[in-house]
C-alpha cells in the first residue's frame, strides 16, 4: 500500500512540476518531480522499497522527459550512497512518533535542499551552474518541500507505512 500510495504523490507531483505550474503561473524553477524522487529516501530512511521506488520513479520521470536512460537514476544511486553514509555517520533515526513535529519537516526540508544540490552536481558530472545556487530557487525547493512533507504526514499516517 506504501508504494501505490508514493506512487500516486509521484504522478500528482510529476503534472504539477511538468504541466500545472509552467501552464498557469509559467514557474518553470520547480524541482517538486525531483524531491518526490529524493523525500521518501529523507522521510522514511534509505530501506530498499523506497530506494526501489527512487529508482523507478527517475526512470519514469526520465521517460516522461525524453532523457536518455540513467539521465537521472544514475544521480539518484549516486546520492542515495550519500544519504546512506550520511545515515550511517550521524546516527539518524527515522522514528514514527516524530513523523508530525515542525521542527523535524524543517530539518528534513532543509536537508532536501542539501541533498537536491548533490543531485544536481552528480546529474552535471560535476559542474554546478551558479545560477542554480541562487536563494530563491533554495527557498522554491525547501516550501515544495515543506509541501511534500506535509502531505507525506497525511498520507502516511499508518504506522504500517513505515514497517
């Protein structure tokens, strides 16, 4: 149930990154398509369904894209390695009780906003464009991320989400 539920928070972000908000508004600096690919990793701990489902969604939203196959799956692996050690090296705990406080949604958007920066130097092989590390676009990634994470709060609010 975890995974049809992330999967239909993808397709919702995945229309509204791609269609709703360059259509009305013509915002074409979201990355709310490339936080539902990395947010389940932040939000419910690097297991191996939401690496799977990473994985799959990089593949879909590179299909719906028309970039080359690994385009972005290949940045994804390359980050979740990130988020794995960095997990491993701090000692983070991905607890159930914590899921509604506002400091932890802070804490993790700003991490997404981390974690969206090394995205992007693994999906530029190293070259960061320093137009991209402007504070506007930071603040645009972490409320879409603030968004998702709030949404993740309501949609998973089964305990048998995270188990």
């Amino acid at each position: 149930m975890t995974g049809i539920k992330l999967f239909i928070i993808f397709i919702l972000a995945l229309m509204t990154d791609g269609l709703i908000l360059p259509a009305l508004f013509n915002f074409k600096n979201s990355s709310l398509a490339l936080l539902a690919i990395l947010l389940p990793i932040l939000y419910m701990g690097p297991e191996k369904r939401t690496i799977l489902w990473g994985l799959f969604f990089s593949i879909t939203s590179e299909s719906f894209r028309g970039l080359n196959l690994g385009t972005l799956a290949i940045p994804f692996l390359f980050t979740v390695v990130v988020i794995c050690l960095a997990q491993r090296s701090l000692d983070i705990k991905y607890t159930y009780n914590d899921r509604f406080s506002l400091g932890r949604s802070v804490i993790v958007a700003f991490v997404s906003v981390a974690f969206v920066y090394i995205f992007s130097f693994f999906y530029g092989w190293g070259k960061v464009g320093t137009g991209f590390l402007s504070p506007v676009i930071s603040l645009t990634i972490m409320l879409e991320s603030l968004v998702l994470i709030f949404v993740f709060n309501i949609v998973f609010n089964n305990k048998n989400d995270y188990v």
